[in-house]
C-alpha cells in the first residue's frame, strides 16, 4: 500500500512539474519567471562587462564558433559532460577506481574550454538569455566544484566519500543542461534567426521603390513579402540588399552602419558583407541572405539569391521591363 501511495504522489508531482496540455508545469514556469525578474541583472551586468572587457582578440570569434559555422560551446560540453557520464557508471562498477577517478579529471579539464566558450557566447545575448545563461553558469560551476572535491577526495584514498560527492556533481550538472536546454531551445540563444527567410520570400522580382530616395552608404528599411530587409546604395550606385534581422540574435540591420563594405549590427557588433551577406565577424555565426539586385526604370528589384527559377521564370526575368 505505502510503495502504491509513493508512486501515485510521484507521477503527480511530475505532472504538476512538467509541461502538459494543461499549462506550462510548475519548472517551466519558474524558467519564465527567471526571464522576466530583474534580481540577477547587477551581476549579469557586472560579468558581462568582465567578459567583454577581456583582450581576446580574434580569439573571441574563435570561441563563438565562427570558423565553425555555429555555436562550438555545444560541441566542447561533451567533453566533461561524456567523462562524468561514464565516471558515474564506472563507480557502480568494482574494481574501476583508477579509471573512474582519470575521467573525472579529464571533464575537469574539458570543462575549462567549454566555460569559457559558453561565457563567450553569454555576454552576447539579450536580458532574459542573460538571466537565464547565469543561472546556467551557476549550475555548471556547481558541478564542477562538486567534481573537484570528488577528484581530491579520491586522491587521498577516500573512494566512497568521491563517489558520493560525484553523483552530486552529476545532478548539478545535469540541472544545467536542462537549463541551457531552455536558453537554447526555448529562448534560441545560438540559433540562426534568419534561417526561415527563405520560406517566407516568393519567387521572382520585387519591387522596392525607387533607387532615388536611398541615402548613399547609409542602411535603409524595406519589405520583401512583409520580410525586412535593409536597402544599402553605395556611391558608385550600385545596391544591396540584405535580410535586416540579424542572424545571431535579430537585431535591426537598417539602424546600424556601415563599415568596410560591411553592415554592422547595433547589438552586438555583428558585421555583413554587403556583396554576399557573409559574416565578417562575430557574434554571428551564421550569414545573412542576400538578395539579387536591379534597376528596371529607376527602381530597385530584388530576389533571393541562390533560389533556382522556372523556366517561365527565366523567361520573364530575361524580357525587356516592359513585358516582365
């Protein structure tokens, strides 16, 4: 009877806990509440300021996973998060105290690139991945004391009293995937924020007013489908165009500048190539679309470049302006 009334309070705390097609569940909600609550912002501020101060250099793109196409603090997380993981089943083995104790120092250091990667990437976000990112650092930091003590405990022969303050540091590390998870996926810190443009533009020529009206080498906001984009014409007149929310974290191309053939993000320093919409530099580890341009009677057209035409498409992209 009392193992029956543990199971059934069991499965109906985790009903209450997890999200289900009755609301968002007792853990999602606090995730929401942590967005929104303004306690962490003085130390957010406080390390984000630390971070970004530091002199890293080109190092700093590097870390961003720039050179790789996306984010490299999934990627380097594996490293500790796989040698805890297999420490842990170790320890229910006999007999596997040396290996056990050798991976547990091999996720300490893994641990250190993927820290200082994730933080990287942290002071780069908006205030509620801010709120959410500390807290997952916390946790992650947690950890990593937890399996420090572990890796002394062990070296000084205390076996048992290792393994009890690894599986600590397994739950604490495991709290913070599952809160990096949320800022990952719920919150899309990472993600490329342009990746939809494509289903979102038809095909074909659009219209985007006359080439008179735009400010020389100064970034201007237009509508491709309802998908904004930014209109640059620089002084030799020819014309760019570009999706105008930022591939990192969607910030407002058409109010940043331009620098070195380049728009740059007001956000988070971002820069574009105007020619092809790659990212010149970081945050962003992804480009941006870029459009395909003309000037048919002293107006701009644009398409989406790298999107094939059909034929009758073709046919009609190639008459004169006047049957188009």
């Amino acid at each position: 009877m009392a193992t029956h009334e543990i199971r059934r309070r069991t499965l109906a705390l985790a009903r209450a806990s997890l999200p289900s097609a009755g609301g968002p569940g007792r853990v999602l909600s606090a995730m929401e509440r942590l967005e929104t609550s303004t306690r962490l912002d003085g130390a957010a501020d406080a390390a984000r300021a630390a971070v970004r101060a530091l002199p890293l250099g080109r190092a700093r793109d590097v870390l961003h996973g720039r050179w790789l196409g996306h984010p490299v603090h999934p990627l380097l997380v594996q490293v500790p998060i796989g040698a805890w993981l297999s420490a842990a089943v170790l320890d229910l083995l006999p007999g596997e105290r040396r290996a056990a104790r050798f991976l547990i120092g091999v996720g300490l250091a893994g641990a250190v690139p993927a820290a200082v990667s994730g933080w990287a990437d942290w002071a780069e976000t908006r205030r509620p991945q801010l709120r959410v990112g500390l807290v997952h650092a916390a946790a992650g930091a947690a950890g990593v004391a937890l399996y420090g003590t572990s890796f002394v405990a062990r070296c000084r022969g205390r076996h048992w009293r290792g393994k009890a303050w690894a599986f600590c540091g397994l739950a604490a590390v495991g709290v913070g995937g599952a809160i990096g998870g949320h800022l990952a996926y719920r919150q899309g810190a990472g993600a490329n924020h342009v990746e939809d443009v494509a289903d979102l533009v038809g095909p074909g020529w659009h219209d985007l007013g006359p080439v008179a009206v735009l400010p020389e080498d100064r970034p201007r906001l237009g509508h491709v489908d309802d998908v904004p984009v930014v209109i640059v014409c620089r002084a030799n007149g020819d014309v760019s165009v570009l999706a105008a929310r930022c591939s990192h974290m969607g910030g407002p191309l058409a109010e940043g500048e331009i620098v070195d053939d380049c728009v740059r993000c007001p956000w988070h320093g971002s820069a574009f190539r105007l020619s092809d919409g790659w990212n010149a530099t970081g945050p962003a580890t992804a480009p941006q679309p870029v459009f395909e341009t003309r000037i048919v009677d002293g107006r701009v057209h644009a398409r989406l470049a790298g999107r094939p035409l059909s034929a009758g498409r073709q046919r009609s992209a190639q008459a004169p302006p006047s049957a188009a």
